[in-house]
C-alpha cells in the first residue's frame, strides 16, 4: 500500500456524515483546504485517541481555512454514537456501502480487516493531493507530531 501520488487531483467522492446529510469532497474547491483522515474503527483506542486529538486542535485547522473530514467503513449510526461520546465536531464519514470504496479509491482499504489503514491527506484549495501519511503511529507525542505536521501542511496549502 502506498496511497495515491501527490500532486495529483485528489479522487471525488460524495458520503454521508453521521447526521446522514451527503459531503462532496469537491464542494471544498476554490474556498478551503481539505485535511482527509481515514481511521479503521469508530470506539476503538487508538481511533479514539487520534479523533479527540484533531477534536482538541480543530481550531487549528480552522484557522487555516481547511475542513476535517474522517472517514471508516463504520454505519452511520455508529459514527452519530462515536461523535456523541466524544464530542468529535467535525465530519465523520462513513464509507460503508459499498464497502471501502473510496478508501479503496484511495489506495488505503485493508481487505483483511475490512477497514480503511490509518493514513491522511492534505488536498489543497484547487482539489490536488499535496501530502499524505500513512499507518503514523498514534499514540502520545507521535500523535501530537503528526497533528502538528497535518495541520502544518494544511496552513501551507
């Protein structure tokens, strides 16, 4: 798995968030960054960890003009349960029919487990991939780093 090529137009695609109303990555074009997260399980530790540590930095990329779209092949009821819990404020995606697609799409998609490998994106105002990371470890100052580097890279763009 190596993702998709930077510098080339990020795949579009259309999914329910967990209020079920549709988000278009294309619909961010010519206004705001987009900083895409794919995460492999709603309520599990590391997801968990890594959601509430973009929840507790949003402001961040906010101030950037970008937008934080998270993605995982969780129904939308489960996404709705996971933001409630944990106060996630921000677009939690659900790509679970058909199953993986644009998780596939990008290049990210484990058909092993059925979910999406932790990996993230930066697309840029004019809709071009211009960063990405894949399977960072998410745990303590690694995390803090790779939120930086994220919200960093989505400033830049």
């Amino acid at each position: 798995m190596s993702g998709l090529a930077l510098g080339c137009e990020a795949p579009d695609f259309t999914l329910r968030d967990q209020f079920g109303q549709d988000v278009t990555l294309s619909s961010y074009r010519g206004t705001k960054a987009v900083a895409i997260l794919f995460f492999p399980y709603a309520f599990s530790g590391v997801c968990t960890g890594e959601l509430t540590g973009v929840r507790d930095r949003l402001a961040e990329f906010l101030t950037f003009d970008t937008e934080v779209l998270a993605i995982s092949c969780d129904p939308i009821h489960s996404l709705r349960a996971f933001a409630d819990t944990d106060g996630l404020n921000f677009p939690l995606l659900s790509d679970f029919w058909p199953h993986g697609h644009v998780a596939s799409t990008y290049d990210v998609f484990n058909d092993r487990t059925g979910a999406p490998r932790r990996s993230s994106y930066v697309v840029d105002r004019q809709g071009v991939l211009r960063w990405a990371v894949h399977n960072p470890t998410s745990e303590g100052r690694d995390l803090d780093e790779h939120l930086r580097q994220l919200a960093a890279h989505a400033d830049a763009v």
